[in-house]
C-alpha cells in the first residue's frame, strides 16, 4: 500500500493534474467513478508498472520477515541413574551458581556397597598381619629343615667314609638307611621353601590384588555416591521444577526440571529470511529489528553470520531412501545478528517474537570510478527505495500495540 502511494503520487496525479489544467476535466463531471480508467489510463498504467517494479526491488534488496527471535539453549536437570529424591536444595525460579547442588537422591545402596568395600579393606590389612606371621613360622619351618638335611648329610658322609677305610663299625645298611633320611629331609627342605614361597606370594601378589579389587570397588561406590547429588553445571535461573522429598527421578521418563542459563540468548538473534534473498544477505549487512515485547522501538543490528546451509535440505540415515517429492516446507535463509550499539536489546527477553528488515547496502560500490553510469543509477535507486521498508516498519512498530491488544482480542 505504501508503494502504490507513493508511485501514484509520481503517476496518476500528474496525468489528473494535466487533464484538469489543459483539457479542462472535472472530477465528477468528465472524470468519475465510470471514466476513471479511461481518462487516467496512462497514469494508472504507468502507475502499476513503477509499483509492481518498486516492490519486486524493494522486496528483493531489502528482505523483511517475520521469523526472528532469540533462541536459548536449556539444560535438563538430570540425573545419571533413575531413584528416589532424598533432599531438594532449591526451589523453583531460584538463581544457582555453577557448582550449587540442586538435589539429592537416596544412596542407602550406595552407602551399603561403600561399607562393604570398607569391611573388605580391613579384611585384607587383617589377612595381611595374618600372612606375615606365617611367614615367620615358614621360615622357622624352613631353617628347621635346613638344619636336619644338614645334620643328616653329615651322618652320611662321616658313615661313607668310614665305610670307604674299611671300618667295621658301619654297615651297608646303615648307609642306605641314611640315604633314604637324607632324601626324606631334602623333601621336607623344598615344602619348606615351597610354603615360604607361598606365604610371600600370598604377601605379595594375592592379598594386594584383593584389596586392590576392594579399593576399586570403595572408589565405585563413593562416586556413585557423589552422583546421587545433582549440581548445576552452569549459573542460571531454575524453571518448572517442582521435586520433593520422595518424588522418583528417572533420566528417561521424568527430568526434574529446566536450567536456563545466565545470559543465553541475549544479545543474538537469528533470521529466516526467503530463500530468494540469498544473493542477498551477507554478513556485515545492515538490518532492523521490531520486537513484540518491546514496542514502538527499532533496533539497528549488523548480520554477523549467516548459516551456509538450509535446514530443509537436511536428511537422517534410515531405512528408506529420501524423495524430494516429499520434502517439507521451503527452509529459509539463518542469519544471525547482534545490535550495532551495545545493550539496545538487554531488555528484550529471550525467546521473544521479532520482525526484521536487511538493508543492502551499496555504497563501497557506488565508490569504484569503473562503475558504468546506469549500473550506478540503479544502485542508488536500490539504496534508495530502502526508505519504504523502513517506513514500514516504524508504522509497524507503532501499530503493534493496537493490532495485539484491540483487534486480537488480548
């Protein structure tokens, strides 16, 4: 509407005014409702061209939508295994600290396990005190039997020499009884240095392997003791959170709450803009912004990033190939922007509802002296006619309040 005003100013108007002035037409006479066309064909014709041409320029190099707002990440409140809450430690809308815990769960089986794991502890450094008194009798043991194949040994070889000089006094018998009590002795020698081995291998080897296994296990237990308290991961405000005392928590079918954290999505907004305006929205361009929570203001912003990527396009591995035939609704171009002058948007709260305006902006190429003239006419008739969508969006913006809370029944 505001185009065809503006054309019919530089359109109908002339041709009425010359019609009037030289042809000597009146409105309501020569000119009325029945012969407007005819006497104001020229303007009318001219008038819808300039207004079909304004908009298709307008709309082109200066895009407006209505898909804007700052997005926030939240944090589900969440813990790692499901139970029974056993204390809760804040309560809903309240400001945490990273690091603040939130709520506790039950951990009387946890707690079990961990004294279990302590009993165990002291089981071993038991059986450890125990193993090193025995290696104190296995090495008794073991010298015992060190010093009765040495005494046998001596019998014998005293028994052999004497029997080698001929001696009467000892038999062949007694030589071959002495054998076989210096092999009696030897075995009891190697059992007591096998149990010695035994004992020191149990010192060692088995009984640090065990408690080992049983610090393990003690080390288990606490952190699955530490995990039954929930603690806020980030500073933030908690929303819809209503856990008590005895509520059950599972991580898949009932989170306790929602994490916003401190300062997400301020200051940042993302854009749809049509997918025709890619050529375009570049980063560093210039736009405007128009927020439903905070009326009668237009914010100026700069494009920082735009996504070089439409969301529609994006496809998941499944057991069915994809058809473009079936793909949804046209994905729109994501640009995000931030404000030219810090803290213009502090007071817009996340999530909120925006309309935006990008400008192009041509006046780095209205610079270069190889421009051709008529190239440098349009640019400046497209840097120009940026003022109606401009416009527009103050009328907007000052309507806003009506539009929402007369005629939306608000």
């Amino acid at each position: 509407m505001l185009e065809l005003m503006i054309c019919s100013l530089v359109t109908i108007l002339p041709d009425y005014l010359l019609r009037r002035q030289f042809q000597g037409k009146r409105w309501g006479d020569q000119i009325n409702f029945f012969t407007v066309w005819y006497e104001l064909r020229w303007g009318i014709t001219l008038c819808a061209m300039l207004t079909i041409s304004l908009i298709t320029i307008v709309f082109y190099y200066h895009p407006t939508t209505s898909s804007v707002a700052s997005f926030f990440r939240t944090v589900t409140i969440l813990s790692e295994a499901g139970g029974r809450v056993e204390d809760v430690f804040v309560e809903n809308n309240q400001t945490v600290e990273a690091g603040d815990p939130i709520f506790r769960m039950d951990s009387s089986r946890q707690e079990a396990a961990r004294e279990t794991a302590l009993r165990q502890i002291d089981e071993i450094e038991a059986a450890l005190t125990l193993a090193q008194s025995d290696r104190a009798v296995a090495i008794a043991t073991l010298d015992q039997a060190r010093a009765n194949y040495r005494q046998t040994f001596e019998d014998l070889e005293r028994r052999r020499t004497l029997q080698e000089r001929g001696s009467t006094a000892v038999s062949a018998q007694e030589v071959q009884s002495l054998e076989n009590e210096l092999d009696a002795r030897q075995g009891a020698l190697d059992a007591a240095e096998a149990g010695v081995a035994a004992v020191d291998a149990n010192i060692t080897v088995l009984l640090p392997a065990q408690r080992a296994v049983a610090e393990a296990a003690l080390e288990q237990a606490e952190v699955e003791i530490a995990k039954l308290t929930i603690y806020a991961g980030t500073a933030g405000r908690i929303e819809q959170f209503t856990l008590r005392r005895g509520d059950i928590v599972s991580p898949v079918l009932r989170p306790a709450g929602i994490l916003v954290p401190q300062g997400a999505g301020e200051g940042r907004f993302q854009a749809g803009f049509p997918q025709i305006s890619a050529q375009v929205i570049k980063p560093g361009g210039v736009a405007e912004i128009m927020c439903v929570s905070k009326p009668f203001t237009v914010i100026p912003m700069v494009i920082t990033d735009v996504q070089d990527v439409i969301a529609a396009g994006q496809i998941r591995p499944s057991d069915r190939l994809a058809d473009a035939q079936f793909q949804g609704a046209p994905g729109t171009i994501t640009a995000f922007m931030e404000p030219i002058y810090a803290g213009q948007t502090d007071d817009i709260p996340p999530g909120s509802r925006c309309v935006a305006t990008a400008y192009t902006n041509n006046h780095d190429r209205l610079d270069d002296p190889e421009l051709g003239l008529g190239s440098w006419i349009f640019m400046h008739v497209v840097d120009t006619v940026g003022v109606v969508h401009a416009a527009g969006l103050r009328i907007q913006s000052i309507l806003l309040p009506l539009q929402t809370l007369v005629f939306t029944g608000h």
